[in-house]
C-alpha cells in the first residue's frame, strides 16, 4: 500500500476531471480525495496499492490526455487515513 500526492496541470478544470477521477478511484477501491485548486490545476491523494493507483493514472490519461499538460506524482508511505474517496 503506497500514497500518492499527485498536481495536474493543463485545461483539467470545468471538465469533468474531478467526477471522473472520484468514479475511477471508486472502482480501483482507492481511498483519498481530488480537488480543484485557484491556479486552475488539480490536487489529489490516493492511497491504495501501486499498481491500481497507477491503473487510476492510466484510466485518466487515456480519458483526458488531450487536456493533461503536466502530472506530478510523489509517491509516499501510506498513512491508511482515508475510508473512501471523495471530491473536496
């Protein structure tokens, strides 16, 4: 079980990008929580195993590669703080 601290950067805002992000991190049974920032870009932290938070990057490169200008992920221990996922 690992945490990442992930900043999207590009058009991800008024897209649908959070909602998304909220249904394919609930599908993967990660916890954590997404939110947009005053910058425009998107903040999110998802703790689960590597390889399903990697699938959630995935899944949403594919659905909004196009508007994604820049990922950053910091991948940390996992604190096991969350019960769900959720949009902030």
């Amino acid at each position: 079980m690992v945490r990442a601290h992930i900043h999207f950067f590009g058009t991800v805002q008024g897209v649908g990008f959070r909602y998304t992000c909220f249904s394919f991190a609930k599908a993967l049974s990660l916890t954590g929580w997404v939110k947009n920032l005053s910058d425009g870009s998107v903040e999110a932290v998802a703790e689960g195993p590597r390889e399903k938070i990697a699938e959630l990057l995935s899944r949403l490169k594919g659905q909004f590669g196009s508007f994604i200008r820049d990922q950053r992920v910091e991948w940390l221990e996992d604190r096991g703080e969350f019960k769900e996922f959720s949009v902030v």
